[in-house]
C-alpha cells in the first residue's frame, strides 16, 4: 500500500514492490483499490500498472478507505495493490452493466464461462448496477457459485466511482472475474448478536412483519425490551436488527444461519414492524443488536481456525474507526488470526458474500475472500 499522494509515484511505489516481491513470473490475478483522491486519475494509473505487471485479470475500484496488510487508511491518499499467482486456476473477466430492452432494464455483459467456476469476485457501482438484482437471477442459474465483493464508496452520487477491468476504466455498472480451481473461501461477519429467541413469522405483508409467534410483532419487541439488562436495552434502542433464517431445515440455528436487516419502523396502532426486506410467513427470525463488542467477537468466531496465504477484505463505511473507536479493526483482526499475510481491500458501500449457502448484498458487513496454501500473494507496503 502507498501512501503517496502523486499518481505516478503510488503505482511506482506498489508495481515496484511487487516486481521485486513475485520475482520474472507475472500475477494471474491484480486487484487495486484507490483513495477518492485518485479518482480522476485511475485510467492512467491501471495503464501504467498493466504495462508494468502484465497479469492476466487486473481489476480496480474507488474506496472512500483503503486496506492494505493490517492498516485502514480512512483518510488521506491510499494505493492498496494485491497481486496473486493462482497456478492451478482458470481465470475469466467479465464486465457487467443495465441496459433498457423493450422488456425493461436489464443486466448485459455475461461471458461464455468455461468449466464451473466456485467464486465470482464483483465489484460494482452502488448507483448504477442492481446488485440484488443479478444475486436472485444468479440463485436460480447457478445456486453453486459464490459471490464476494463490494460497493465502490469514493463518491456520494451517480458517476463519482469509478471501475477498472484490464485497461478499461468505468463509471457505472460491474467488473469482475471468475475464480475456477483457485480455492477461494468466503467469510462474512455481518457483525451483530442474537437477543431473545427465534420466532416464527405468523403474520406478515412485503416488509411489515404484524405477528411473531400468534402475537403483534411490537408485543414481542416490549417484552423483550422489558426483561432485557440495561446496557442491552440500550443496544435495542439505538440499533435494532431482526436475523432472517436463511435454511429452515436446520434444527438449530447460530452464528452464521441469519441474514441479519435493519428493523426501520414500527406501527404503534397494529402492532407490525417494518424490516428493511421482504419477510414471508413462515420464516423464522430473531432480534439482533450490533455494537463494537458483538462485530468484534463475531469477527473473530468466523475466522478462528481458518487459514490462509492471502486475503481480500471487503468491509462496510460504517465500521471502522467510527464503529469501533480504534483504527484499523479489522484489518488488524485478519492480521491477527491468520497472519502475517498479504491482505487488501477497502471501505464498502455495500458488501457482497454468502450466508447459509445463499448469495446477498449486506450493510454494516465484514467481507473477507480467503485464498488456501499453494497461493502466492503479495500487498506492498510503502516503507
């Protein structure tokens, strides 16, 4: 990672690095992420970057903060570049973006895909490209494939992000790469605990869940409230989530069986309260709360016993030092538990990752792509 603030000097510092680090082999896989201040310069920067390492998929985004090795650069200018040598896998670009058809907007650009790839690792415009959308049509294609990523971050409105596949740079739509025979793993922490227990949605109507179990939904919250200590009543009132079972056939449900939502409202006359995505009748659920404690130990539960040679870190703008009043958390938790390893990412306005087997774009979310031994993965570090 550099921190330098000169275009120029950033790709020098980081493409050099690498040369020196990886040796006369060129990197199958490079995936940069840039600093809002490097915006209008990424064309010239993924050129010169492309000329240099010569990899075989290169691909780039603008971050509103960068990760590299065990830092978070949340401001001031930041180059983080993760140059892999996959020798066993089978690599394919793909570039995605909506076009409007007689039939309505639709997602163009999908490859003709070789073998059957585990990983599709997407990045992706928050404005102009439906993640949800591509994520439900992917689940009835292909339910095998898991999907990693994130939201470019480094701007605020249409057309401030930008995207890079090879030497192409962007400012809308998706660009990634299929991963076949690279052994990629996938860990999301969506950073929040159960309280309570799990209830059965009796009652329900799109995003308004009006009973729990034969009872309003809001009676359940009160009485939860109600038997709940201080401190954690204190958590329910200043963030509320409800966790979504996402397969019912298990018999018990844990870390990692939820998809968790934001509670957004609640109808005082009904009794219903509003979540943040469709819930059906039927479903099982359970109220969660998200502080720096419960994404700290969550983190850490996912990745206790994993192990890797290289890892890309893909984390919500709303973690960080805001969240957890230190810097570099989570970065310094990978580094922590499986390092010291090459590991680059950056501040997300949406993270994309798999929970219970199914693919989803999540908020407030720790997404990590893990690659196995046998990978060669380097993250400079400017001196």
């Amino acid at each position: 990672m550099s921190l330098h603030p000169v275009p120029a000097h950033a790709v020098g510092e980081t493409a050099g690095g690498i040369l020196e680090q990886l040796g006369a082999d060129d990197p199958n896989l490079l995936v940069c992420f840039a600093s809002p201040h490097f915006v209008g310069a990424l064309d010239d920067m993924v050129h010169a970057m492309g000329n240099l390492l010569d990899p075989d998929v290169l691909l780039a985004i603008t971050m509103g903060a960068v990760v590299g090795d065990a830092r978070e650069v949340e401001e001031g200018p930041g180059l983080a570049v993760f140059a892999a040598r996959l020798p066993d896998a089978r690599l394919t670009p793909v570039e995605l973006r909506v076009e409007e058809t007689p039939d309505g907007a639709s997602v163009v650009g999908w490859p003709e895909v070789d073998g059957a790839p585990e990983t599709l690792l997407l990045l992706t415009d928050p404005f102009t490209f439906p993640v949800d959308t591509l994520l439900r049509r992917l689940e009835d294609d292909r339910p095998d494939l898991a999907v990693v990523g994130g939201c470019a971050s480094a701007a605020t409105h249409p057309g401030g992000n930008r995207l890079a596949i090879d030497d192409r740079v962007v400012a809308d739509g998706a660009v990634g790469v299929f991963l076949e025979g690279a052994g990629a793993r996938t860990v999301v922490s969506q950073g929040c605990r159960g309280v309570g227990q799990p209830l059965v949605v009796t009652r329900s109507e799109g995003r308004f869940i009006q009973e729990l179990a034969g009872r309003p939904a809001l009676d359940r919250l009160r009485d939860l409230a109600a038997a709940a200590p201080d401190e954690e009543r204190e958590l329910l009132r200043r963030g509320l989530h409800l966790g979504v079972v996402v397969d019912e056939h298990r018999a018990d449900f844990g870390r990692g069986d939820f998809l968790v939502r934001s509670v957004i409202g609640a109808d005082r006359d009904t009794g219903a309260i509003a979540v943040g995505d469709r819930i059906a009748v039927g479903q099982t659920v359970q109220f969660h709360v998200r502080d720096a404690t419960a994404a700290d130990e969550d983190l850490r539960a996912l990745l206790a016993g994993e192990d890797a040679e290289g890892a890309l870190l893909f984390t919500c703008n709303g973690r960080g030092r805001g969240l957890f009043g230190t810097p570099d958390h989570d970065a310094g938790v990978v580094e922590e538990l499986l390092g010291p390893l090459p590991a680059a990412g950056g501040f997300c306005a949406g993270e994309i990752g798999p929970v219970g087997g199914r693919n989803f774009l999540h908020g407030f979310t720790a997404s990590v792509v893990l690659f196995p031994g046998g990978t060669e993965a380097r993250v400079v570090g400017a001196p």
